[in-house]
C-alpha cells in the first residue's frame, strides 16, 4: 500500500553513496541490523505503520557492504511489514551463506512454517513495540517457548528506560534475547538510568545481547560523529565484549538527525571499541555464534 492512501508519512532513503571508511575492518565482518524495502509493487507496506520508506533494495545493500569491507549481514524485518516476511526471505534464499534473518511471527505460527523460516536462514524473532506493525511485548514469552527448540533469540526494540527491572523481567526467559540499538535510551539518562542498568545486570548472566547500533537514535547531536554516544557504547563493550554484536542499521529508517554516510558509521567503532582484538571478536566471531553462519571459506 502506499503513501497516498494513508497517513504514514514518507521518510528519506539513506546516504547512496557509502564512502570508504578509513577503519579497515577484518575479514568476516557482520553487519547485524539492516532492512530492505520493496520495490513497493511487489511487497506492499502494511497498515496501519509509523513510516512509509523509499524503495532499498539487497543489491543496494550488498554494494554498501563491499565499499564498507563488510561480508555478512542480518537483515531483520522492519515494522512496515507486519509479520509478512516475504521480501526479507526472497533477500535471504538469493545469499544463503552471507545473510541470516530476524523475522516477525504471530504467536500461532505453525510448525511447519517455522521449518521454513528456519531452513531459510531465519535465527530469531523480533518484539517491537516502539512502532506500528510490531508484535507487542506481551507475545514475547509464548513466542520464545515456540522457537527455543530451533535455537533462536527474541530480539527487543525497546526503551530500556521504561523496564527498570529488565534483568528480572528476562531471567528465566526460554531463550537469549538481543536488546537493538544499545538499548534504546537517550543517551543522558542512561549514566543513571535504572533501566541501563538493568540491562547491564542482564548482561552479567550471559543470555544477553546487544547491539551497537542506531546512535542516531539516542544522541543528542543532529549530525555524525554523535559523538555523546561514545561512552553508552563503551560502556556495554566494557561490561561484556563477548555479548556485543554491530550493526549499520541501513537504511537508517525514521530517524531524526541528518542522514548518515554508512562509512561514518564504520569509523565510529574506532572510537568505541579501540582494540582492535575486541573488534575482531564484536564484527566476526561474536556473530558467527549468534546467527550461526558456516565457517568462513579460506
């Protein structure tokens, strides 16, 4: 459906000509978070939504990957689809061994589907309830129950600010859980914020992850480097680099600051994680555990 005949406002498409970063980045590197949109004649938005976007297509995002030196990806289903997952699969069944997804279910998926989803390259199940089109966070543990067997993760777009007691919240959940875009709170209250600190508490258990992604999202600032959100990221690095994952977030949907070059983006993990064997471990090794992807061919 598009624009015209509903009130979800269009957004602008991302920067389209990704420069080189100046950060080398080691071969394997995954980028976690992205989406793909369209064409809109064939996989049509849903309704109601919180944006409509502009067509970005995979070979669009696979270019961006080589200028940046990135050569895998997790693409995860945006909320303007609702839980139809056709055009992330189609992306998914066209590079097997380079792309894993997150896709949204209803909680009365059949097995037969999850086989499917599973076969396809799908790792996990994404509980939005920042914008329209999401599954609500009270479908999260039904969900989990039904996917564990499969080894998947729930993935939460959530305001950590508004769960301070996420770690209890989630200390039994049946699966890991992944928490988007370093948890989604702004980032000056997240020095004192009761539920930032929850979150870092669920990281001590070892069934969290999160990913260093969206700053644009919690900064203060209009424009890259975003650099107020420096910190919140070493933070999480610090309290376990072994449960960080990266993403790009390409390409960019909603988002309140200027347009980012996606080789800003990449040059921003210099900053926040420094070392360059914590990288390593953040960009391959992390996420080939996480989504499981086949070893790395030589």
């Amino acid at each position: 459906m598009s624009a015209a005949t509903d009130d979800a406002p269009p957004i602008p498409g991302p920067d389209r000509k990704p420069r080189k970063p100046k950060l080398a980045l080691p071969p394997g590197s995954c980028d976690c978070h992205a989406h793909v949109f369209g064409p809109m004649a064939r996989f049509p938005y849903s309704t109601p939504r919180s944006y409509t976007p502009p067509d970005s297509p995979l070979a669009e995002y696979l270019a961006m990957h080589d200028t940046l030196g990135v050569q895998r990806g997790v693409l995860v289903q945006p909320s303007v689809y609702g839980t139809d997952n056709d055009a992330m699969m189609e992306a998914l069944h066209a590079h097997p061994d380079r792309l894993r997804g997150v896709a949204v279910v209803e909680p009365t998926i059949s097995e037969a589907e999850l086989k499917a989803l599973h076969a396809g390259g799908v790792r996990g199940v994404r509980v939005n309830v920042l914008f329209k089109g999401g599954v609500p966070i009270s479908a999260a543990r039904p969900l989990a129950e039904r996917i564990a067997p499969y080894g998947w993760h729930v993935q939460f777009l959530i305001d950590v600010s508004n769960h301070p007691r996420l770690d209890e919240e989630l200390a039994d959940f049946p699966t890991p859980v992944v928490i988007d875009h370093m948890g989604h709170c702004d980032v000056a209250k997240t020095v004192t914020d009761p539920g930032f600190a929850a979150l870092l508490r669920l990281l001590d258990g070892g069934r969290c992850w999160v990913k260093l992604s969206g700053p644009y999202r919690i900064t203060a600032r209009k424009a890259v480097p975003f650099d107020d959100v420096t910190q919140v990221a070493r933070t999480l690095v610090a309290r376990r680099p072994d449960r960080m994952v990266w993403g790009t977030d390409w390409p960019h949907p909603s988002i309140k600051t200027e347009m980012p070059n996606d080789g800003d983006l990449v040059d921003m993990l210099a900053d926040w994680v420094p070392d360059a064997a914590t990288r390593q471990r953040i960009l391959v090794d992390n996420p080939a555990a996480l989504y499981d992807f086949p070893p790395l061919k030589n």
